[in-house]
RNA sequence: GUCCCCAUCGUCUAGCCUGGUCCAGGACACCGGCCUUUCACGCCGGCAACAGGGGUUCAAAUCCCCUUGGGGACGCCA
C-alpha cells in the first residue's frame, strides 16, 4: 500500500466539539500508525457562519489533545480558482449546466414532495437546456439517472445506492462560490487524501462524492465512515446533554491523554484493554476494530479513565498542571517540592484536577474554616486535652518526620487513654476544617511545625468558646 | 414521507467474519465485604445483556428473512 494520507476538515463555525475530536483522532492516529500523512483542512466556504475565533479554537483544542499535522492548515476560502477550474471542466465535459431555476420554486417542490411521499429531488427543468452562464444562475452536477453506485466502506461494509434517488445536485451557487460536495471532493483529490474517516452522517453524501470522482476522472480513496457520539437519551450530542466542547473538558480538570483515550474507545476496542496512553494508541489502533453502533458518551467513564491517567502522571507534571486549577481557586502557588508533597498526596483522592485543586486548599489556607458538620462532631470539650497534649508534644520535635509524628500520637494516646482514630479525627479537623483528608502524619508534615500548632490552638481557642 | 445505517448487561464493549470451547468475558456506575487514623486507593464478591419472531443446522449471540426499536440523511450548510 501507498503512504496513507488522512486529513481531518473542520468548519470554523465553532469550537471543536468531542465527535469531531473523536474523527479527527482516528485518522490521526491511522495516519500516525501507519507512518502516513495527516491533514489539517479548514473548510470555510459558508462566509457567513465562518469565524476566525472558531478557527482558533480548533487550533487551540487540536493543540491540547496533542493532535499534530503534517501539512495544512489550509483554507478553502483561499482556493476558489481551484475550484472554479474543475467547475468549468465539468461543464466543458458535459458532467454539469447551469440552472436559473428560483430558491423558492425548487423550496416548494420540496416541500410539496416530502408531503406526498415523494423523495424531495430537483425536476430536472435546466438539465437539457444548456443554458448559458449567467447572472443568477447556479450550476448542477449532471447525475445518472438510472444504476447503481457502490460504496464499499471499510467499516460499514458494502453500500448499494439506486442513483435515481440522487439528484442533480447544486455544485456552484449563484453568486459563483462552490459547495460542500464538490470542494471536498475536489480538495480530497488534490490533496492526495486517499483515506477517508468521518462521521456517519456523511454517508448520504458520499455516492455524490463518488460520481464526482469519477466525472473528475479521478481515483477513490478509501471511505470509512464511522458511527456518531450521541446524548444520554440516543439523540444526537448536543449542548443540552451537557459539555460538548473539547476545550470545556480542559477546563474542567481533564488530562488531554485520558480524553484521548475516552474518545477513541467509545466506537473503538482493542479487545479487554481500557487503558491506553497516546503511544499505545499509535501503536495499536486500526480501522478493523472500529465499531458499527452509535455510542453514547459518558461523563462518568471519562471521569473515572481521568482519575485513571491522574494515577499514571507523575506528580511533578501534575504539579505544573494543577497550577492555574489552584490560581482560579486564588491560590498562588509555586511549582517545587512543596507543591510536588501535595499533589502525591492527593493523586489517589482526585479524579480531575479540578478536584485536586480543590482538596489542596486547606495546605495553602491561613485560617481554617471549620465545616460545620465537622466542627459539631468531633471539635467537642472531650477533644480539647488531647488536641492541647498534641500541641505540646509537637513544640518540642525539632523537625517533623514520619517517625517523629508518631511518636508523638502516642505519647498523646497513652496520656489520654484514647485510640489514635479518636485523636486523630478532631485533629484532622484542626488542620483540615473537614473529616475526610489524606493521612494525618503526612497533612501534618507538609503543613509544617508552625502552621499545625497554629490551627491547633484555633482548635482549642473555638472548642473553648462553643462551651461558654 | 423517502432513502441509508445500526441492534450483547443502565453505559462503553469482547465474542459474530472463520457456528459448538459462551447457562456470554472485561470496564464504568451501583451494592456488599476486606484493608484502615478519616476519605480515597487497592483487593475480594454481587447485581445485570445476546430486542422479538421465523428459518438454515446435529448445534446460532454468531448465518438468512421479517417485525420492532434507535440513529442519520434528504439545503444555493458543512
């Protein structure tokens, strides 16, 4: 086989949502795994919905996944005299004519067709009066009008259309710009994209597309058309189901590599295996094992394959990339070791980032708010000594080591006579203004000697108070 | 309405092509238990599916047909 060439053709008319994240990646990754071409093509011929702030944001997006490409970007708003020349090919060759039939003549037929059961296509009025150019007319690509064209489709397997159900399809509008068909097709030609991925709902399109290859006299490429991500209740993903923007899936705390791997496993398996990073994903991904059935994209999967990739980050990037989680949360924090002891004790406890930025307040805290349910449980009279032996035992260790601090919970369980989870609990609070926190000896290093005999005279001061 | 596609636990899926090894395996979620200074993590266990009906066959989740259900396309959008 020859170099594979897969391209990925967003409309600028707003952000990268995840299904088309999803196509983008497989033919990315086919691309990649077959040591082929990727190509990034922007498809803004609708001048009105087009924008460059969409054209960003899919860079943008594209970018954080980690998706890369070859050659493009390009523009088809910057290749009309390509077009325009394969319109008048097609034409000189007989394969198309203009058309000066009205918008809202041809809108009527439809509507009256669709209301008689009939299939909505255009009469064929202009189709054997090679007119000539001119101003209002458009151009329509001469279909067949009888047979069959086969689309032979490496995930679908083979499609039969009737090419009497086609029809004679606009390829240039009046004001002379192209359409979608037509410069996808010849763009696909020109290009040298000889593999196809895109989403199922371009398979109405794609006989078309085949017809106009041929007029074109050019060869086919391969078409694999793969099912679509749909909402919670099997309607097409839309913003009511929720996020749908890549980049939204960023902001909430999500890794790139565990988006990637969500998206490509829903509609694609390698047999048992759920984990994947972007290099297994290279390596094993294929067409053969896409799935035929549209899926159904689940938050709470992502969710759980982030936590997943969370696991599998090493704490130091993970530090790097909790930072601007933490600056939204007003925490000023600095990359380093500090921060390095933070995130190791929360990778376990946090499924985004988000999460993690939100279970480290309490390390950057100056005064700890008690969580009320808390406070009422275990800040009580009866935790008072023990939180009072505590802070006296800690006062006189030098440095706070593991060693060191249990030691010290011990001295306090057999002056007091209580288990560790009794002082322990109250503690935590102390420190945590909650009852749920990693381990009590690390929370209480990492805080540091200072700040932990601080938060314990709060303690003390507020269980002193409430017993007034 | 017309055309096209699809159909295994609630969800993502393995198995289907090359029928028997499947009274259907894994994962998420959920429910128990263990571990334990809390919460998590981890470990163990549980719940839960071949849409229905006909064929073909000694044998069907696997092949064929129909029904039903779901999705998509029918633009001078892409």
């Amino acid at each position: 086989m020859n170099t594979i060439i897969t391209r990925f053709p967003p409309s600028p008319t707003g952000y990268l949502h995840v299904g088309g994240a999803r196509t983008a990646l497989f033919n990315w990754l086919y691309a990649r795994h077959t040591k082929g071409k990727f190509v990034l093509r922007i498809e803004d011929t609708d001048a009105a919905r087009s924008t460059q702030a969409s054209v960003d944001a899919i860079f943008e997006a594209l970018e954080w996944l980690g998706i890369d490409w070859d050659e493009g970007p390009y523009f088809q708003s910057q290749r009309y005299p390509i077009y325009q020349e394969h319109i008048d090919k097609l034409i000189q060759t007989g394969n198309a004519y203009y058309c000066t039939c009205s918008p809202e003549r041809l809108e009527s037929m439809r509507a009256k067709a669709m209301a008689t059961g009939k299939n909505p296509k255009y009469d064929g009025t202009c189709r054997g009066k090679d007119l000539p150019k001119s101003e209002k007319a458009v151009v329509r690509f001469k279909a067949p009008l009888t047979g069959t064209t086969l689309l032979e489709d490496v995930i679908k397997g083979n499609i039969v259309f009737q090419n009497d159900e086609l029809d004679d399809f606009i390829i240039a509008r009046s004001d002379g710009s192209p359409t979608y068909n037509f410069v996808v097709v010849v763009d696909d030609i020109t290009m040298q994209i000889n593999t196809i991925i895109r989403g199922d709902d371009h398979v109405m399109n794609t006989p078309k597309q085949i017809l106009l290859y041929q007029a074109l006299d050019a060869p086919l490429p391969v078409f694999g058309h793969v099912p679509m991500v749909l909402g919670k209740d099997r309607s097409r993903l839309s913003k009511r189901h929720g996020a749908t923007s890549v980049t939204a899936y960023r902001d909430m705390g999500f890794l790139p590599e565990a988006v990637m791997n969500y998206l490509v496993r829903l509609g694609w398996s390698y047999g048992d295996q759920e984990f994947f990073t972007k290099n297994d994903l290279i390596e094993k991904f294929s067409l053969k094992n896409i799935g035929r059935a549209a899926g159904i994209f689940d938050q709470e999967k992502l969710t759980a394959l982030n936590a997943d990739h969370i696991q599998a980050t090493p704490p130091e990037k993970l530090a790097h990339l909790l930072l601007p989680f933490l600056e939204k949360s007003g925490i000023h924090a600095k990359p380093g070791a500090f921060l390095v002891k933070i995130v190791k004790t929360l990778v376990q406890r946090s499924k985004t980032l988000e999460e993690m930025a939100q279970a480290a307040s309490f390390y950057f805290a100056e005064t700890i708010i008690y969580e009320e349910k808390a406070a009422r449980k275990f800040l009580k009279p009866a935790a008072r000594q023990a939180l009072q032996f505590l802070m006296d035992a800690l006062s006189t260790i030098e440095t706070f080591t593991e060693e060191n601090l249990e030691n010290a919970f011990k001295s306090v369980m057999e002056k007091t006579g209580l288990k560790l989870g009794k002082i322990a609990q109250p503690v935590r609070v102390a420190l945590t203004g909650k009852t749920a926190s990693p381990g009590i000896f690390e929370i209480t290093e990492i805080i540091g000697k200072e700040k932990v005999i601080q938060r314990l005279k709060q303690a003390v001061t507020y269980i002193e108070q409430i017993t007034e």
